[in-house]
C-alpha cells in the first residue's frame, strides 16, 4: 500500500504534467468528444493515488488472482509429491519382491537337487546328474540377501551360534538323537560349516593349481576330499527348516548373533530379526590374538599382514605367498610352525624367504620339553625355515615397501609380510547380553563338566572353558576337542547329562620328520619322562611315517632327508642316540599322575595312552608304562 | 640295556627291543562295562541302537537319516528267520533317498546298488553304510591317527 502510494506520487508531477498537455491538445484539435475521455483517468489518477471505486475492483482483482495463483500452485506441487511418493513406494516394494523372489529361486539349488533350481546360477552346488563321488566344494548358499529376513523362521527347537566345526559337531549328534530334529546353525562367515587343520598343512601340499578354489586335499589313505563337511545338498534351506517334515540342518550365513535374552530364550541378529530357541549352543570359536605392536604400526603394516585362521586367509596368503620375496611368521607354536614349514617346503621351488621368529628358545617350546623343542626347530630349519628364536618384537615399520622389524635384542628383520600366529582370542561377544560368566584364567565362557552355561545354553568348542573331572578346568583349542565337545554337547541338548569324558587328542605334523600325536595336558613346563627307542636302520623316519601313511610328504623330498644319522645295526648295544629321538613316548606328570602323553612318531596307538589318563594313577616306573606302547613295533 | 638321562626337570630313557621285550608290570584299571559315561558302541546296554555311534558314518543324522533310522531299526529287531526280510519296504525306501543325494551317498557300486542292498538287506546292513561312512563322516583329516570318531 505504501509503495503505491511513493510510486503514485512520483509519477503525480509527470501525470499532471501530461494532462495539461493532454487539454491543450485537445483544445487545439477541437475535437472535445473523442479526446477528452482518455485524459480524463489521467487526470484522475493524479490527484487521487487510491480509492474510488474502480480502483478498488482492480485491487481485488489483483488479490484474487494472487489468491488462486497460490491455491493453484500448492495443489500441483502436493500432486507432484504424492506421484513421487507413490512411485517411491512402488519402488521400494518392487524391490523387495525381487529380492525375496531371489532368496526363493537361489536356496532350491541347496536343498533337493531340483530341476527348476536353474535360476540360481550364481549357486556353484553342481547339478544333481554330475554324481561323482567328489563332494560339493564351494558351497555358498544364497549369502546375499540383504533384506529383512520375514521368510527365516522366528522360532527353531535348536539354534547353534557359530559354524563351525564343534556346531556342525552338534548338528550332527541332535539330528541323530532327536528324529526329526530341526537345527538351525548361524554364522557370520560366508562358507558352510568346514575343518580348519588342512588350511595350514594338507591344503599348501596340493599339487592342484586351483586348489584356492576347490579346497580339496588328498588324505592319508589317497582319497581327495573337500574341506567343507558336508555339500550344501546335505542342509535344508533356512526359510524351509519350519515345513521340512523329517527335520534338518539349515545353514543362515553372513548373520551374526549380537544380542541372546536368556530369560526370553531368544537372540537378535545383526539385520534386527528375532529367533527364539528351545535350546541354545554357542559354538563361537574365537579371532586370531594379533600383537599389540603391530596394530600401533599404522596401516600400512596391517596391510601386510595376515592374521590367518579362516578359507579366506588361506587364499590371501596362498596369493601373497606366490608375490613377495620374503614372509615372516611371528609365532612358535602350532599354526606357526605348520605354516612355516609348508611355506617352507613352498620356498625350495619358488625362492621365498620363509623366516619364523618366537620369544621361546624353540619350536613348540610350550609345549614339547626343551630338548625335542631343540630337536623340532633343527628339523624345521630342514624344511628350508630360517628360524630367529628368543625373539620379542619391538615396533615394526613400513619402510620402501618393505616391512622393518625391530627386536627388543637389537636384531632387525626386513620382509615383505608379516603372519602372526600368536594364538586365539575366545569369542565371548555374547556374554555381556546373555549373563553368562567369562572365566579370567582360560578365557571363554564358563561351562560346567556337561557344558552347560546356563538353562538351555551350552558351549562348546574353542569358546569353552569347562570342568574335566579328570584333568581339572580348561580350554582346549583342538579340531577334535571340537569334534568331541560338540558331540558332546549335542547329546547333552537332547537330554543325555554326560560330563566331559571321552578325552580328546590333537596331531602335529611338521614337515617329513616330525609328527605326533598328543592327549591331555601336554605342557612344557610339567616333569615329564620320555621313553624313545634306540634308533636302528629301519627306524628311519621315512619308514615310520610311510608305513603309518601320516603327514604330507612326496617321494623326492623325503630320499634326502630321510638319511638321517642312525645306527645301521638292530640291537648293538652302544649305539651313538644322541639327540636322535626317532620315535617314543612322552608322559607329562602333575603330581606323580600323567596327565598328558605325546605318541612321537607312533601311531595308532591312542587307545592305550587316553586309558592311562582316564585311569590317572600313580605309577611307580613309567618305563614299564612305555613297555604297553610297544614302540619298537610299527 | 636302556639308558637314563636328566636334563633338568626332564627325564630321557633309550630303551633297545630287548629292554621291551619282558612284559609291562605297569596296573590298568579293569574296565567296567556299566560305565555310564564311556561312549558306547552301536548297541546300548539296553539293547537299543545308538545312533550317535561315529561307526554309523552319520547315515543317521544326514538328509535320509529318518529313512535310515527306519529300516535299520527294523531290522534290528526283526525276529525273522533271514533277518530283515520283513523290513524291504523300509529299505527301499531309504535306497529312494539315499540315490536322491548322490553328493552326500556316492553308490559306490553304481549299476546294481538297489539289487545289492535288496539282497544283502537280510544279511548286514546295506553298502551304503560302509564306503561313505569313513569319507563323510572323517570329521577329522587323518583317520589313521586315532581320532573320536573311530572309537
């Protein structure tokens, strides 16, 4: 209104200015009629800036066109949005009906080798005609499914966190022992559950390019097998497991478990779905321990590193292994010294620098008494391994590209990747959420001697710190304590009530010369007696572990290593021993009672050492123990 | 003659053939057949099939495992004269399975595996049982080393 009033007013001298001449001109021209009208408004408008009637109408008319203009506007833009969000809609569901419909099509290939599993052909499990012995190797089922889960079932009698080898364990002992039973394994890696021991011995001895991709070594008896259990046709698809009538394993990979209500006897996923559980495994495993030294490096050293446990560490060190110069191995104990020695054996065709380095004064120093620890590393230095021990790393840099580490003595160590294998770090993720007690000694979580946590929860496997009414509380973080506690725990699931019994064994084979088997406690720093035979010629190491069919080795490469120095002659009497421990036995004593025995080089003969322990007497002279062994025999 | 040696809290016998020869005097305590926690072989005490019996190769516990557990139980307690010929229906239909997961059951013997277990279903359990028991079920890699699951 003011505006118009300012502009009127200026324009007021021109309009005025204007009319007197418009009059002048009309009294010029002399025609009054036909000129005047059109001075007339001027004039008007000059005097009188608002106001009167006619200027009233042109107002409103101003102010309701504005008015509509508005209106109008408002309605086409609220139009435009709604068609956006409609379209929105449409597209979200679309794309949730693909998925779903991706999830539907992909797991048929798992479960009966139907025909019309065609659409799956992302799925590597082979068609039902290729019926060869040769069990299904990559088995990765439909990991991809990002939407929300609403087809997986929301209740399963039996839930198994973890899958691996102490899960698949379980699996297999419920599904025996529960008709129909239907198990449900979840699991943050991709892979169906398989067996870790090949990823560090039998796998790097493979003669097969591809075997990154197939994960199939050659037993002992000669036949080839898969790492993984079981081929994906042997599990039911998740969203199946409710219907299937005689029950099921069903496989949930790529979902992890990050919350368990244990008064509601149920757990959360990482994708918020809920599954409620009858009973409960936590079969979690643990991560690799890395060094403190190393995560402080930055980087660029963690980017040359591996901290090696699962299939992919596996083939990004196979990859690694085949690029670099130089890898080292930080770690004494058993991953570290079967790495080293199949990398080791790996460098005699390739060039690779293998070196191993450990704080103890030698391979396996926890674990074998000192003198066979010395004994062992010799032999690993064998297999080509350049072995720095009592070494403590103190900083590691990246230097050129190359990695520099820096020991506490002094000695620096250049390579190009780093391998720590410095142990396990127990996976008790769970345990806040779920109440379950961790134990401060062994680390994991707290079992009784039946592996039970709590109602309904049971652990086993690496996780499990349990009660061995023999041998006392502990962890154990071998395959077949795997094997056995989960067994264990399966049948304990489905109602058995047994305690930790059936004592399970461990194996080490390092390179040609060296392998043995192990029960109980078997630590270095116990008092131990161990009981070789006198080495003659046909105790070759070659002899012994051909004839028993252990390890890994090819013709080549065990002529030259196989002639170690032994007496030729059967029972000369002084015959030079000294440091040859061929074959024997170790016994591990805790408080006169043997607690832990190592078969060195003698095999098939764990009955007899797991009934010593089982038995846990005092005996007065171990060599008449040793005598029950019968070492010098095959 | 054996020899002896200590290195600190180790101690190191060599003992020859000989040294070995005269038999242990070494005790072991008798086992007791009752002993609720030893694991048990296929037959329980109370004379029912453990299925969790690792000589079972899992046949138990795999896709057919109700099949299995089916035919096998009938013809545990098939009191006929050739035992188990009452129960080849029951066979049958596990043998329709088991060739539904070539993957897991390889037929060893591919032409006549439905006439062989026919025929040898009276007699012993099928081939079946056997030849993938030891590949499948071989949880752990070297079965020459003892392991749980051969026990």
């Amino acid at each position: 209104m003011l505006k118009c009033n300012t502009v009127c007013k200026r324009f007021a001298p021109l309009v005025r200015a204007s009319s007197t001449v418009c009059r002048q001109n009309v009294r010029r021209a002399g025609l009054n009629n036909v000129r005047t009208p059109t001075c007339v408004p001027v004039a008007r408008m000059s005097t009188e800036p608002l106001g009167g009637g006619g200027d009233n109408l042109k107002y409103a008319l101003l102010v309701g066109a504005a008015f509509v203009g508005s209106l109008t506007y408002a309605v086409v833009t609220l139009k435009g949005d709604h068609q956006r969000s409609v379209k929105r809609m449409e597209d979200i569901s679309t794309r949730l009906q693909k998925s779903t419909l991706h999830i539907q099509s992909a797991p048929p290939a798992l479960s009966k080798p139907k025909p019309e599993a065609a659409p799956s052909a992302e799925q590597s499990s082979p068609p039902p005609e290729a019926a060869a012995p040769d069990a299904e190797t990559t088995g990765k089922p439909s990991a991809d499914s990002t939407s929300p889960s609403h087809k997986l079932p929301s209740h399963t009698p039996y839930l198994l966190i973890g899958g691996g080898t102490a899960s698949f364990a379980a699996a297999r002992s419920i599904r025996a022992r529960d008709p129909g039973a239907k198990v449900l394994i979840v699991t943050d890696e991709p892979d169906l559950p398989y067996m870790r021991p090949p990823l560090s011995k039998e796998l790097w001895f493979s003669d097969d390019p591809s075997v990154t991709e197939t994960l199939r070594f050659k037993q002992w008896n000669g036949k080839e097998r898969s790492i993984y259990f079981q081929p994906p046709s042997f599990y039911i698809n998740p969203e199946d497991l409710d219907s299937a009538e005689n029950g099921g394993v069903a496989v949930l990979t790529s979902k992890k478990v990050v919350h368990m209500d244990v008064r509601g006897n149920k757990v959360k996923l990482d994708d918020d779905t809920e599954i409620s559980y009858d009973k409960c495994l936590i079969a979690t495993g643990g991560i690799p321990r890395s060094l403190q030294v190393l995560e402080r490096s930055g980087e660029e050293v963690m980017k040359r590193t591996t901290l090696f446990r699962k299939i992919e560490d596996f083939k990004s060190l196979d990859k690694v292994s085949r690029s670099v110069n130089s890898i080292t191995i930080i770690g004494g104990g058993f991953l570290g010294s079967e790495l080293a020695c199949a990398l080791g054996r790996k460098s005699t065709e390739s060039g690779l620098e293998v070196v191993q380095m450990f704080p103890e004064k030698g391979n396996m120093g926890k674990v074998l008494p000192e003198y066979l620890s010395n004994w062992t590393t010799e032999k690993v230095k064998k297999e080509g391994v350049k072995i720095i021990s009592e070494a403590l790393v103190k900083s590691v840099a990246c230097k050129d590209d190359k990695l520099e580490i820096q020991l506490k003595d002094g000695r620096l160590v250049r390579t190009d990747h780093i391998v720590a294998a410095v142990g396990l770090e127990p996976n008790v993720d769970l345990a806040k959420s779920a109440g379950l007690e961790v134990d401060s000694d062994f680390g994991g979580y707290r079992v009784n001697a039946e592996l039970q946590a709590r109602s309904n929860i049971w652990v086993a496997g690496d996780a499990a710190c349990f009660y061995d009414i023999r041998l006392g509380r502990r962890r154990v973080e071998h395959h077949d304590h795997a094997v056995v506690s989960g067994r264990l725990a399966g049948e304990n699931m489905t109602g058995a009530s047994k305690p930790y019994w059936h004592q399970s064994m461990f194996w080490s084979d390092l390179g040609p010369d060296v392998g043995y088997e192990a029960i109980g406690i078997v630590d270095s720093s116990l008092p131990t007696v161990g009981v070789f035979a006198k080495a003659t010629a046909k105790d070759t190491p070659k002899a012994a572990t051909e004839k028993s069919g252990t390890g890994i080795r090819s013709e080549s490469e065990t002529e030259d290593t196989a002639t170690s120095p032994v007496a030729s002659a059967t029972p000369a009497p002084a015959v030079e021993h000294k440091d040859d421990y061929g074959k024997g036995v170790i016994f591990y004593l805790r408080d006169k009672v043997v607690v832990g025995i190592i078969l060195w080089n003698v095999f098939n003969r764990m009955p007899i050492a797991r009934k010593i322990i089982k038995d846990g007497e005092e005996h007065a002279d171990l060599n008449e123990v040793a005598k029950l062994f019968n070492i010098h025999e095959d | 003659m054996s020899s002896v040696r200590e290195e600190g809290k180790d101690k190191i016998i060599f003992v020859t053939k000989e040294d070995h020869e005269i038999p242990s005097s070494a005790d072991l305590i008798e086992e007791d057949p009752d002993d609720p926690y030893e694991e048990k072989g296929l037959i329980l005490p109370n004379g029912e099939i453990n299925w969790n019996c690792p000589c079972l190769g899992g046949m138990a516990s795999g896709p057919c495992g109700t099949e299995f557990k089916d035919a096998f139980s009938c013809f545990h307690y098939s009191k006929e004269e050739v035992k188990g010929s009452d129960c080849l229906e029951q066979f049958g239909v596990m043998q329709e399975c088991l060739q539904k997961y070539p993957e897991i059951y390889p037929q060893e013997d591919d032409s006549s595996s439905s006439q062989t277990s026919q025929d040898s279903a009276p007699a012993e359990p099928p081939s079946p049982n056997r030849a993938p028991g030891n590949e499948q079920d071989s949880e752990t890699t070297t079965p020459n080393k003892e392991s749980s699951e051969e026990s």
